[in-house]
C-alpha cells in the first residue's frame, strides 16, 4: 500500500512541475509582449509629446514675438506720452509764470495809478483845507471887527454909566463919612455930658445919702459901688463899641477911596483901549478888504486848477480805463488758455491715474501669484522629499540631502533658501527675456518702474557677479517627478539630490487669465531703466 501511495505522489508531483514550466513560460512571453505594447504606447506618446512640444515651442516663439511687439509698441506709446506729459507741464509752466507775471505788472500799474491819484487828491485836499482854514480865519476876524463894531456904543455908553456911578459913589461915600463923624462927636460930647451928670448926680445923692443914713453906711456904699462900677462899665463898652465903628468907618473911608483911585485908573485904561480899538478897527477894516480881495483872486484861482485837474483827471481815468479794460480782456484770454491747460492736465493726470491703478493692480496680481508659487513650491518639494524617502526606505535609491521646510538662521540646506534664491539677480544677461523672470524678479521690475514713474531715484546696488549660482541654477529648474517633461530632444535628465522652485512653465503662466495684464509693461524696464537688475 505505501508503495503504491509513494509512486502516486511522485507522479503527481512531476505533472506539477510540468504544468508550472508551462506556466511560467506563458507568462514570460506574455510579460514580453506586454512590455512590448507598453512600450510602443510610450514610443508612441513620447512622438506625441515631441510634436506637441514643438508645435508649443513654435506658438510659444511666435507669441514672444507678439510680445516683443507689444511690448515696443507699449514702450513707445509710454515715451510719447512721457513727452507729451512733459511739453504740457512745460507749456503750463510758462503760462502760468506768464500769467504771473501780467497779474503782477497789472497789479504794479494799478496801484501806481492809484497812488498818484490818491497823491494828487491828497494834494488838493490839503491846499483846499489851506484855503478854508484862511478864508475861516478871515471870516473870524471879520466877525470879531464886526462884533466890536457893533459893540462899541454899548460899551461907550457902559463906560460912561460906570463913570457917573463912580462920581455919585465918592459924592455919596464922602457925604456919608462927614455925617458919621458928626454924629460920632455929638455922640462923644453927649455921652460925656451924660457921664459928668451921672457922676455929680451920684456924688451929691451919696453925700445926701451918707448924711441922712449914717448908720447903714457900709451897705448903701457898697451898692453904690457896684453900680456905679456897672455903669461905668457899660460907659466903656460903648466908648469901646464907638472907637470900632470909628476904625470900621475909616476903613471903609481908606477902601472907598482905593476904589476910587481904581475906578480912575481903570477909566484911564478904558480911554486908552478906546483909543487902540478905534486904531485897530481902521487897520482891521483895511485888512478886511484886502482880504476880500485876495480872496476872490484865490478863489477865482482854486476854481481854475480845479477845473484843469479836473480835466485832466478824466482824461487819465479815460485812459486807465482802456488800459484797465486790454489788461482784462488779456487777462481773460490768458485764463481761457489756463483752463484748456488745467483740463488738459486734468486729463493727462486721469491717464496717469488710470497707469498708477493700472501697476498697482499688476503688483497685486504678482504678489498674489508669488504667494500661491510659494505655496505650491513648498508642497511639491514635500511631497517630492517624502517620495524620494519612500524609495530610499525601499532601496530603489540611495537616501537623499536632509533638508529643512520650516525658517531657520542655522539651517543649511532649507526649502526657503531656494525661496530666497529666487529674488537674486545673479547670472544675467544684459538684455532678458521678461519669461525667464521669476515672479519675485518681476514684482521688483515693476516696483522700479514704478518708482521710476514717479520720479523716486533708485539707489544703486553694488554690480554682482553675472555668473549664476549653484542655488540659481537649482532654483531655475524644474520638479520632474511631478510634472512632465516638455524637451524636444532627449531623454529627461535625472533628478538630483535637491528640490527646486517651481519656475516652469513661465511663459505660458504669462500668456494666462490673470497675469497677462502684467505682460505689455514689463520690457519697459528693458529700454527705460536697462532692466534695472544688474544696478
């Protein structure tokens, strides 16, 4: 039984091998063929691509001559309105200095008219102001001659009243002063009798008195004595009271007679100021009519040379007029002219505007294509690193250069140095295609020729050597794994240790949706500034 089961399962056994020999060869030829069709269909695409890729190049040629046509065509309408911009600023210049300087002249005329005018009615002003004050002063003196003239009977007549009432004052002051020294001395003498008849009155009545009554003759003594004391008392306030009314009275007499001497004097100065007023009133009446006469002569006169300056007033102001009247309608052409001028600057700052809006928008669109450029760098030189990782990981290729993809001073071998490496100006030409830019390089063109518009000076950068750099060159290729090759001729070069920008591609980024806008006005940094790059 075991032999039996041995010989079986040998005989099975070489049955499989043979069926496996079998099936290994039909799939060897199979694989064959396979591989064959495979590649006849890259044969095939790899024709594709090299037609279509020279078909594109052709286009491509093509629309780089379109463009540099554009381009010139944009250059020249640039520098022709350049010029233009600058005759016109030039022409509104001179205008207005022009106008400045007829609105100075006519304004120097104006007020030189109008300080001799204003000179001259001083003048006439002033000599008329003279003439009133003289012909014032001539009526005052008039009226004062006439005054006292009127006056003068009246104070003849004043000075004669003053006369009869001093002589009647003296006639009555002496009368008055003879009658009180008269009633002064019967006043003395009757006082004195009234005294000596008191006194022997009292003399004999004490004698009688002492006789009849001696017994009380202390007491009655000395009544006596009190009034006799009392009444010669009183005698001596009267006498006293007499003697200051004598004293009153001569005063009086001595100021009475002072008044009188004044009154004579002033009598003497009256007739004497008489006498120089009559004198004075023959001179001023003599004075008067030569006044009268100069003044009619003056007067005559004034009328005269007011009616020459008159004259000649008008005709001056008839002429200031004309003048006046050019000098508007000068004035008035020259402001027609400066409102061309201003609507012509008006427009051309317009267009100006519409160029600063239109670079502005340019600038927007480079950034915005810088950012996603960036973007888009950063995330294929992840993926390509993480793929050749993968593959390295796998042994199908030797483990790639580290590299860094976050900011770091201190790395050396980092996805934003390629970044950077793309604003270099390295290894240039004197004359580049705008293509061969990458957007960094681009939005720097554009800011220098904005600036250059609008008349900011550059400052210039020290000349860096033309020959490119290790990292330009890694920066201007292309990421091979990712995208496909566009060569005409060859094979595609095999891919290197490192990642790149992603810079392919330019010319077609140029001709798209958004970027071309940018396109007519970048060669003019080419003719106007010599690209500004190597400066």
């Amino acid at each position: 039984m075991c032999p039996v089961r041995m010989t079986d399962f040998l005989g099975n056994t070489t049955v499989t091998k043979k069926k496996e020999k079998f099936t290994d060869t039909a799939l060897s030829i199979a694989n064959t063929k396979l591989w064959e069709s495979r590649l006849d269909a890259t044969e095939k695409s790899r024709l594709e691509f090299r037609d279509n890729a020279k078909r594109l190049a052709y286009e491509n040629e093509g629309l780089q001559r379109q463009l540099l046509v554009t381009e010139k065509d944009t250059v020249d309408v640039i520098s022709y309105l350049k010029r233009e911009d600058q005759a016109k600023e030039d022409l509104i210049g001179k205008l207005q200095k022009e106008l400045k300087d007829t609105r100075r002249d006519a304004r120097k005329e104006k007020q030189e008219i109008i300080a001799d005018f204003t000179q001259r009615m001083n003048q006439l002003e002033l000599d008329l102001r003279e003439k009133t004050d003289e012909v014032k002063l001539m009526q005052s003196e008039l009226k004062l001659v006439k005054e006292f003239r009127r006056k003068r009977g009246q104070m003849q007549k004043e000075l004669e009243d003053i006369k009869e009432e001093m002589f009647l004052t003296n006639k009555e002051h002496t009368q008055q002063l003879q009658r009180m020294e008269h009633k002064f001395f019967e006043e003395k003498i009757r006082l004195q009798q009234e005294a000596s008849q008191k006194i022997a009155e009292l003399a004999e009545r004490a004698h009688t008195e002492a006789v009849s009554k001696l017994d009380e003759t202390t007491r009655s003594v000395y009544k006596e004595n009190v009034r006799v004391n009392e009444a010669l008392g009183y005698h001596i306030k009267e006498s006293e009271e007499l003697k200051a009314a004598e004293e009153r009275l001569a005063k009086e007499n001595k100021e009475l007679k002072e008044g009188k001497e004044l009154n004579e004097l002033l009598v003497q100065e009256k007739v004497v100021e008489n006498k120089r007023q009559k004198t004075q009133i023959k001179e001023l009446q003599e004075k008067v009519q030569s006044l009268e006469t100069a003044l009619s002569h003056m007067v005559q006169e004034f009328e005269r040379e007011q009616e020459i300056t008159k004259s000649q007033a008008e005709i001056q102001t008839g002429s200031s007029k004309v003048e006046i009247a050019k000098l508007l309608r000068t004035v008035q052409l020259q402001n027609k002219e400066m409102n061309k001028v201003k609507k012509l600057a008006k427009t051309i700052l317009d267009q100006r505007t519409e160029m600063e809006q239109f670079f502005l928008q340019s600038l927007e669109i480079v950034k915005k294509e810088i950012a996603a450029n960036r973007a888009k760098y950063l995330r294929d030189a992840t993926t390509a690193y993480q793929k050749k990782m993968l593959e390295a990981h796998g042994g199908k290729a030797q483990y790639p250069k580290i590299r860094n993809f976050q900011q770091s001073e201190t790395s050396t071998n980092s996805v934003f140095d390629d970044i950077k490496a793309a604003e270099s100006w390295s290894g240039m030409g004197q004359k580049i295609d705008i293509s061969e830019l990458t957007w960094e390089q681009r939005e720097r063109v554009l800011r220098l020729l904005f600036a250059k518009m609008n008349g900011s000076r550059v400052r210039p950068k020290p000349v860096v050597s033309l020959a490119p750099t290790d990292i330009q060159k890694r920066a201007s290729l292309k990421i091979e794994p990712l995208e496909p090759s566009l060569a005409i001729e060859g094979p595609p070069e095999p891919e290197g240790d490192s990642t790149f920008i992603t810079q392919a591609d330019t010319s077609n980024d140029f001709t798209g949706n958004q970027s071309s806008s940018v396109l007519p006005q970048l060669v003019s940094t080419e003719q106007r500034t010599d690209m500004a790059v190597v400066s």
